[in-house]
C-alpha cells in the first residue's frame, strides 16, 4: 500500500512538472516571438479610460516613438477594486503571459471590497488546489463533460436568439463592461454571471459575418469588441471594409486604430486616404471627390481624436459642418473636437445642433452635451461664484452638487430620481457615495422603506449584503476594508511573482493608499508616485482633470505615460531603448530576482 502510494504522488508530481515544463516552453516562445515584450495595465476607471488618450494607449505611442517593440495591452475596468483584482489577476496573467504588469487600484475600494459570503471547506480548499495545473487540468476536463461544454451544450444554451439580441449584447458589454465589476457582484450575490453571454453574442457576430459580410452594425461593434480586447489584428480584419461597401466612416478609423496600434502612423494614414504634402496641416488628404470624401473625413477626424491630437482634427470638423450642416456625425465631431481644445461654448453649440437633428433619436445618457454644459458652467463660475449649475436632461444635477460638494442636495436629488428609476445601479451608487462623504452611509438601508422597489437594485443589494456582515462580525467596515486591502496586494504581488511577471505598481495622481506603497516597498517592485509627481507639472488640478472631476484629461494621462516608460524601461530585458533618469537600482533589484 505504502508502495502504491508512494507511486500515486510520485505520478502526480511528475505530471505537475510537466505541466508546468510545457507551460514554461509555450510562454518563452510567445514573449519572443512577434511583440517582443507584452506589457498588461490592470486597474479601474483610471485605467480603462479616456479612448486614445488613456494611459495605456499614450504608452504604447511612446514605446513605438521610441522604437520599442512593445504590446501595451488595456485590461482596466471602471469600478473594480483590489479584492476583485487579486480575485482575477491570475486567470489575466495565464491568458495575456505578459512580461510586465502595471497595477493601479484602490479608489473603488469605498464600495465593493468586502467578501459577502464565507465560502464552504470544500470551496476554499479548491481555491487553494487551484495553483495546480494538474488540478486545473481535471477540473476542466469535469465542469467540461458535466457541463456539455466540451459538446458544445454549453455555448448553446448562451447563445444569442437572434442578431438584434447579439448586437445589443455587445453593445451593452462595450459601454457597461459586464465581465468585471457587474459580475462580480452577481457572482457574490449567487447570480449566474454574464461574461459568457458577451463571448457567444460576440462569436455570433462573426458568424453572422461570415454569411453576410455587408451587415456594418455586426461589423462596427464586433471590431470594437475585439479592439477592446487588445486583439488588434482580429480587429483590423474586421473593420476592413468588404470591397462592395467601401464608404463607412466607422470602419475606416476603427481599421486605422487597428493598424495605428500593429504597424503605427503610417499604416493607418495609408488606411484613412494617404499623406498630402507638407501643407496638410492634418497630415491627411481632405481633396478629393468620390462617394467616400464624407466618410473619410469623418474617420479622419475620429482617429485624430483617438490619438489625442485634436488641433489636427479641427480643420477636418469644421470643413464637415461647412459641407454636410444636416450631417449629425458631422456635429458631433466637431462638438468632440471643440470640446478637446477647451472651447466650451462652441462644443455646446455643436452638441445641441447635433441633438436638434437627432431629434427623438437623441441618445438618454448624451455624454458629449453634459461634459460640455458641465465645463461651461465651470468657466462661468470661476467669473461668477453664484452661476447656477446647468440643468436638464443631459446633465445630472447630483453631479454638479458633487463638485460643489454639496452632499445634502445630491442624496436629495438622486433619492427623488430612484423613485422613478429604482432598479438603476449606477445611481444608487452615486446615491451612496453622497451619503457616504455626508458621513450619513447607513441611511440607504432605510430607502426600501420609502421605495420597496430599490430592494432589487443590484447595488442595493450588494450594500445590504455587506452591511449585514460587518454587522454580524462586530467589526467597523473601515477595519475589515483596511485589513481586505493588505491581504488582496500581497495576493496580487504573489500572483506576479509566481509567474514571473515584472510588476510595477502606482498611486492616483491625488491619492495614495498605503497598501499599495507598503506591498512595493515589501516585494522591492518600482513605484510610480503620482501624488509627488503631479505638483512639480501642473499649477492646479484644473490643468489635470477631466470634466468629471475624478479622472484625467489627455494632458494628465500623458504624464502617466511619461513616467510608466521610464520605470519599464529600466527594467531587464526590455527591447528598446532605455528612457533618460532610470531607476537604476529597481532595475538591479528585478534582476537579483
């Protein structure tokens, strides 16, 4: 028995180290083959947005200016927190193999960071198994046959009914990112997720493609889709026109985002029309007749935008609205482009021409208006203190009495709308984050009793969910929140180190959380110190921010780009040229390592 036993482990090592002996070998040969080196950005808001002009994507242009061969890979999700982060960092890290990972997190950490549910014996003890590959192995080979996703009954029972269904699937995760933090939430709260939903609407998308290569609705948002997830070769081949629809300014600057991220600059000018000569302030040809003269404007205009230059997309804008006054992408572009350059009036004069012609097809969340309307009220009130905010549909009142930091007329506004939208999310968060600076939090667990319908409000129920358990533990949620946060850094330091992956870990441009410097000055990984580093650039916050008081405007995110390329260009191995000013002893460090 002794004997067979000793067999058994001696076979199950062997297996586990040929797993990972395998893993190893497929890793080297994708780290050296194609990119050159695989950087991941993993964090919240702060990472995921701003379009082109986010970090990542000022980053990746930095690498290419500098003739890095370097894939920048964007895998930020608004609202997610450490303990989500650690929770998924793993899976991100074995799907992408990256040779480096940037990590920014903490500022969500206020809303979702408790654990709801103790997890059983047998749950916590598969959570640890789980750094086996063997049982990972296994595990897949069962919820696989169990589950018929190895018979394709799986990825039947989500698939989409119907092409109207996939589309809106998709459009739904492009704006709302259901992987990751909705998910989560569910997931918590014993709700089945909806990740695998997006992935068999997005596969029959491409299917739907693939018989009728002319449906642009399909093509636009599955491009976009893949573009999102770092697959920029997938995307260029979809947005490539088919040869019989040509002329469609959606699928032209996608395809040149696309080959702007593959082959940079020149590849996607060739893409929107080619170079002009010296004298094109754009750098694009704007002459020219053809069916296509609009679109091509329009996409050039788009992807200007995209890459943080819009001084280049104006003389495209303006020329649009000259041209095609009943054009409403032609507005809208120019409302883009106006508003980047901080001319305020104008962008809410383009914006609201752009709704005249929209009509009632104007979109209930218009975006572009409400920034606009926000940043013009904010020029009149630095003339005139008492400038009333603006109002209206476009613009959420509780946001402007967020930047007057008047919290008791937020819960008061956001209170009233919950009663005519209660099962609305985003704005029962909004409600709690007014209670929560008013120093009033435990009060939204008594809006059911004013509004019963708020009782399924997923964010609601998450709220009450944590509630309960701080509760039950006698513990104060500042604690447990303190105490979460320490323990998910060292999760997502070990996660890195375990696979070898560089991590460089940052603060917020105004705020720094001391587990997140406590976990780089323990592991001895490179820190990027934007709270130190914003005062020594900009005179104001002003000159930093985005209109929504929270994130930043290009010129902040450039700077995060600025100081992210100097701390991985100092590390080993990297394919390029080495920034001015490195860290030379976080270099030594990493290779000690």
């Amino acid at each position: 028995m002794a004997a067979l036993l000793a067999g058994l482990i001696l076979t199950f090592g062997l297996f586990e180290f040929g797993l990972r002996l395998a893993g190893s070998l497929a890793r080297g040969r994708t780290a050296s083959s194609g990119h050159g080196w695989t950087v991941l950005c993993l964090g919240d808001s702060f990472t995921y947005t701003g379009g082109g002009d986010s970090w990542p994507d000022q980053l990746a242009r930095r690498f290419a200016a500098a003739g890095a061969r370097v894939r920048v890979l964007n895998r930020g999700v608004p609202g997610t927190n450490s303990n989500q982060l650690a929770d998924r960092i793993g899976a991100e890290l074995d799907r992408w193999k990256p040779d480096a990972a940037i990590v920014q997190i903490g500022a969500d950490n206020f809303w979702s960071l408790l654990p709801i549910r103790d997890e059983p014996l047998l749950r916590r003890l598969d959570r640890s198994l789980l750094s086996l590959r063997s049982w990972k192995l296994l595990k897949l080979l069962w919820v696989g046959i169990a589950h018929g996703s190895l018979r394709g009954d799986y990825r039947a029972a989500r698939a989409p009914r119907d092409r109207e269904e996939a589309l809106e699937t998709v459009r739904f995760a492009l704006y709302r990112q259901v992987e990751h933090p909705d998910d989560w939430y569910r997931v918590q709260l014993g709700d089945p997720p909806e990740a695998p939903r997006v992935e068999a609407a997005a596969v029959a998308l491409a299917e739907i493609l693939s018989s009728e290569p002319r449906d642009i609705g399909a093509r636009v948002l599955l491009g976009r889709w893949q573009l999102s997830r770092g697959d920029a070769r997938a995307a260029a081949r979809t947005f490539r026109p088919p040869a019989d629809s040509p002329c469609h300014w959606e699928l032209i600057s996608g395809l040149a985002q696309a080959l702007d991220r593959l082959e940079g600059e020149a590849a996607a000018k060739a893409a929107l029309g080619g170079p002009r000569g010296p004298g094109d302030a754009s750098g694009l040809a704007l002459a020219g007749g053809g069916p296509c003269r609009t679109e091509r404007r329009l996409a050039q205009a788009d992807w200007r935008l995209w890459r943080g230059e819009p001084s280049a997309a104006a003389p495209i804008a303006r020329a649009l609205v000259r041209e095609s006054p009943g054009r409403e992408q032609a507005w809208g572009m120019l409302g883009r482009t106006l508003y980047e350059l901080e001319d305020f009036d104008g962008a809410v004069q383009a914006f609201r021409e752009q709704a005249r012609l929209l009509g009632p097809d104007l979109p209930a969340n218009n975006d572009g208006l409400a920034h606009a309307l926000m940043r013009q009220w904010e020029a009149r009130r630095a003339k005139d203190p008492s400038a009333p905010p603006p109002k209206g549909k476009a613009v959420d009142a509780a946001y402007a009495w967020i930047v007057k930091k008047d919290y008791a007329s937020c819960v008061a506004a956001t209170e009233e709308r919950l009663r005519a939208e209660p099962l609305d999310a985003s704005l029962f968060y909004t409600y709690a984050v007014c209670l929560d600076r008013a120093g009033r939090l435990d009060e939204a667990a008594r809006l059911p009793e004013r509004t019963p319908a708020v009782r399924e409000n997923l964010m609601y129920r998450y709220f009450a969910a944590q509630r309960a358990r701080s509760q039950a533990l006698r513990r104060p949620r500042s604690e447990l929140e303190a105490e979460q946060f320490r323990a998910d850094m060292e999760r997502i330091a070990r996660a890195a180190r375990s696979r070898g992956v560089m991590l460089v870990l940052a603060s917020y441009p105004e705020e720094e959380y001391e587990p997140v410097r406590r976990a780089a000055q323990a592991w001895n990984l490179p820190y990027a110190d934007f709270v130190r580093l914003f005062p020594t650039r900009f005179k104001s916050r002003e000159d930093f921010l985005a209109p929504d008081r929270c994130h930043c405007n290009a010129r902040g995110f450039a700077l995060m780009a600025e100081e992210f390329h100097r701390l991985l260009s100092g590390l080993p191995g990297f394919p390029g040229p080495r920034a001015a000013g490195l860290d030379r002893a976080a270099a030594n460090a990493h290779a000690q390592r």
